[in-house]
C-alpha cells in the first residue's frame, strides 16, 4: 500500500503530536524519521511543518512498541529533576559538558545520558533536554524561554543577514541562536547565569558558533553600555512588574520619553533601540495592549514622529511562552541620518493566521500608512485599525453556497441506503476480535479493522465494530470511550453476506460524510444570508419579477 495515501477526512498530525503521543520528546520524533526507513512519509503540510496520517503513525507505534516504555528521555528528564529540583538549566548544563568533556563523575542522569548519547550523540541529547525543558511547565528558572513558534516568525521577519545580534533578555538563546548569519557575532545578556550559561553551550554544541552572553539585570546594570549592533532581538521577561523605573529615572537610552511604571516593555523597548547601530534594526515582541494605552502614548507619538518605526506585526494567539494572548512586533530602525527616517509604517494583521502556516501576510492583511495618519490623540498602533478589509461579494458566494448545497442535499438522498426488516439474532455465535488478531486474520490500523483474510471483508468488520453493544465494551465506568477492538465482537456470517453487511456500511459511511457537509454548507448559507440582507448585499426577490 502507498504510504503516502490518505483519504480527505482523515486525521493528519505534526510531529509535536506524535511526541505526545508516543510520550517523548520532538526530538525523538526527528530521530525515528532519519533511522527508520519504514516510519510513515508525510501526506500533507510543508518541508518544515510536515503532517502524517494519524492511523499509519499509530499503527507504525505499534510495530515498534514505542509509548509503551517510558524513553530513555523521559527516565532522563526524570532524574535530572530528582538532582536538580531547584534549576534543571544548571542541571542539562552539568550533564551535557560532563559528557562533552567525558567527565570522571558519575550519577544516576549521567549514566541514562551516557547510554543516549551512545544511541545518539551528545548534541542529540542536549537538543531533547532543551526542548523539553523549553515545553515542561517546571521551567520555572527560565522566564525568558522563547516558544518555537515565536522564534521562527521573528526569524521570518529577521531573515538570516545580519552580522551582528544581541539579544537583551536571551535565556536558553533560542532566539539569539536562530537570526542572524551563520557566522553573525553573536552577544547576550540574562538574569539568570544557567541560562546564560546554557545559551553559550548550545551556541557551542547545536549551532558549531560562539556566543558571549554576560549575566545581570540588563535594565538596572547593562552588561553592555556601549555595544552597538546591527540587529537586536527581544522578546521581554512579563513576570517581574517592577523593571527599576525610581532607579533610572535620568537613564539615557530613555530616548522616546520616560517608560510609565507600569509600561516595562516600553523600558525594554527603548533598550533594544540603545543597542542598535545606525542603519541597524531591533525586533521586540509587545503586548497588544501597548500599541493602544494611554500611558505609552508619548513614546508611540515620539517614536512615530521621528521615523524610526517601520513595521507593526500581529500575530496570533499561542506563541507567547508565559500567555496564551496574541502579540505583535514592533520593528524600530535607527537612521543613518535625518533624511534616512522613516515616512510610513507598514501595518500587518495575522492574529487570524495558522499557528504551523508559513505566516506570509496576504495583500488584504497589511497596508502602508504615512506617518501623518498615524499622529492623533491616541496613536493606535493596532494593526487591524489600519488595515481596511476587502469587501465580499455576498452574492456571489451565496450563490455558490447555495449551489454546492443543493448538490450535496441530492447527493445525500441518493445515499441513503435501502433498508428492510428483519428478525435476525445476530447475538448468539459470535467471535472475538482478539482471537482474529492472534491468528493473523485481521490487523488493527490506528482505530480501524483490516482484514487479512479472503474470509473476511474489511467494512463488515468495521461496521460492526461500531455496534452499541461494542461501544459498550469500550466505554469504561467514568464515561470515557476507549478504542478497544480486542474484546469486540462479531457475528457469524459468510463471507457473501458478510460483503452484503459491508456494502451498506460503506454507504452509510457515505452518507454521514454528506450530512456532515451539508450542515456546514447549511451553517455557511445563513451567516451569508444573515450578514448580507443587514449591510444591503443582499435584499430579498421581487415575486412578480420572478
């Protein structure tokens, strides 16, 4: 059978899913993909966002016994919090030079890396323990832990240039690490010195580069007073409310204006522009609420009226680390000269956009705005209210909807299959699914039945499987429905009527695909109906002229 074949309504998932699936981490995943030559190709989504079908993965689980054992990445994970229950930074930081430096010292998470990084490599291992440590709800000593997902749209909007990077609040040095040129100088501060740390030995072991990140407050004692770069990144630590405003009232990076108390990411913000070297830019990731408060209004009106905005971003929820709100990016550009200023902002909205999509705004989702437009009473650096929306043409898709509905409403009773009464018990012999399984008549593919034999059809399996009685026996005390096709049961027929069961089964499959369809088309053509009779696209016929 084609690996790659699927069939449109299956479920498709991304590696993150098999990780959790399989009780591992995505690095896991990526090992499986480069060792086996049998795990499942993808069937849909792009290079670097794959999607596989979820029946082939779990079926390719199966074969493998994977998820049944705890991974030696787990039992790792595990025992380097057993040693480290204060900073599992410092913890991956030990063990991974411990094995990089093939230390003397021995201990129960050195010796499971041991035995990974002889599976693997040393790099492999500190890759899983990152990621994991980057996902694990515990990383409670690393608050400037970027998410994958944000760091690769900064990086989008980055791109792979620069030759200088510095990064104020860097942490494990996701985002540090990901822009720039390979070969970029690389600089960085933390609050934190594992992370610090841990940010120089991932430079080290997973980028073959050199990074220098000192430690401190980068607010209160600026590790780097006088460092210039071409491209500064930051996406600020939101735990600590208190950011030193009484301390640095006379602070020179307050270009822009004193931050207010509560506005530390417009203190963050005007740092990150301090660092940046004419004709450089810094990318800082914001809250949606600064673009539009009324206490930052005197540093959004400076910073516009000088020129040295040149993007809003927005984008979706879910990329954050410490919320699930959506941000957006603020991109500041600091002239070569006064008439090197910027004279308009490019606004762009992709709060809406797919998490795992390639976040490449549409031509409706961005607009330029002169400066000018920009210079009111509040200076609402909010995307969506600069960006004027393509009109619909109801008609049109009502009409289409409409079509589309009636095709499916036909479909739908031509499918109905044609059913008679019977009289039949089908309770009394019967066979167990698992006895089938253990004589290599039927194989289980994900939550399906396939069978091996010519004495069995597929669909009659799985028809039956379906059955209430068997949903029952896969139904535990608590209301939970488990997939447990061992234990169910399927009546005695020939293989002639089994085929005859199958048949209709697979109509009846059919038909609950249409019905699902045509609710949805059911649910289209009212919001268009709706929205198009109340904003005067739509009015209702004429009967005389019909």
């Amino acid at each position: 059978m084609d690996r790659t074949a699927h069939s449109a309504d299956e479920q498709l998932v991304t590696a993150a899913d098999i990780a959790r699936l399989a009780r591992v981490t995505r690095a896991a995943v990526s090992n499986w993909r480069r060792r086996h030559d049998d795990f499942p190709a993808p069937v849909a989504g792009t290079k670097s966002s794959p999607l596989f079908a979820l029946s082939q993965v779990r079926a390719w689980l199966d074969r493998q016994n994977k998820g049944y054992e705890e991974s030696g990445e787990v039992r790792l994970w595990h025992a380097l919090r057993a040693e480290y229950p204060d900073s599992m930074a410092r913890g991956i930081c030990d063990i991974v030079e411990a094995l990089r430096d093939d230390a003397e010292r021995d201990s129960a998470a050195l010796q499971i890396a041991r035995e990974l990084a002889k599976e693997t490599s040393t790099t492999e291992v500190l890759t899983a323990l990152v990621d994991r440590l980057r996902n694990s709800p515990q990383r409670g000593d690393t608050d400037t832990s970027s998410t994958s997902r944000l760091v690769r749209a900064i990086t989008q909007v980055a791109g792979k240039d620069a030759t200088s990077v510095f990064d104020p609040a860097c942490g494990l040095g996701s985002l540090l690490l990901a822009v720039g040129a390979p070969d970029a100088q690389r600089t960085g501060q933390d609050i934190d010195p594992h992370a610090a740390r841990l940010a120089q030995l991932r430079a080290e072991l997973e980028y073959s580069t050199t990074a220098e990140v000192r430690v401190g407050d980068s607010l209160r004692a600026d590790a780097w007073p006088d460092h210039r770069v071409e491209l500064v990144v930051c996406d600020p630590p939101t735990s600590n409310a208190d950011w030193g405003r009484e301390e640095l009232l006379l602070d020179t990076r307050w270009e822009l204006g004193l931050p207010p108390r509560a506005e530390a990411e417009l203190a963050w913000l005007q740092h990150a522009y301090a660092h940046t070297a004419p004709g450089g830019r810094a990318i800082v990731v914001m809250s949606t609420s600064a673009a539009y408060r009324r206490t930052g209004r005197r540093i959004r009106s400076e910073m516009v009226r000088r020129g040295l905005l040149t993007d809003v971003i927005a984008l979706p929820a879910g990329l954050a680390s410490a919320h699930s709100q959506p941000v957006h990016l603020w991109v500041l550009r600091r002239p070569t000269s006064e008439s090197d200023a910027a004279t308009e902002v490019r606004m762009v909205d992709m709060s809406d956009a797919d998490l795992e999509g390639p976040l490449e705004p549409a031509e409706h989702q961005q607009a330029t705005v002169p400066l000018i437009d920009l210079l009111d009473d509040l200076v609402d650096l909010t995307p969506a209210h600069h960006i004027v929306q393509p009109v619909p043409d109801h008609f049109a898709e009502y009409q289409a909807v409409c079509d589309e509905l009636r095709e499916v409403l036909d479909a739908l009773a031509q499918t109905l299959p044609a059913l008679a009464e019977g009289d039949r018990d089908l309770g009394g012999a019967q066979l167990r699914v698992g006895e089938l399984i253990d004589n290599g008549l039927v194989e289980v593919v994900g939550d399906k039945l396939r069978s091996t034999s010519d004495q069995l059809d597929t669909d009659f399996l799985n028809g039956f499987l379906r059955s209430a009685a068997n949903v029952r026996r896969s139904t535990s005390a608590s209301g939970v429905f488990r997939t447990d096709a061992r234990s169910a049961r399927m009546p005695q027929m020939d293989v002639a009527e089994q085929r005859r069961y199958g048949e209709v089964f697979r109509t009846l499959d059919e038909f609950e695909r249409q019905a699902k369809r045509a609710a949805e088309l059911v649910s289209q053509t009212v919001r268009l109906a709706r929205e198009g009779l109340t904003n005067g696209a739509l009015v209702p016929t004429d009967p005389e002229r019909e």
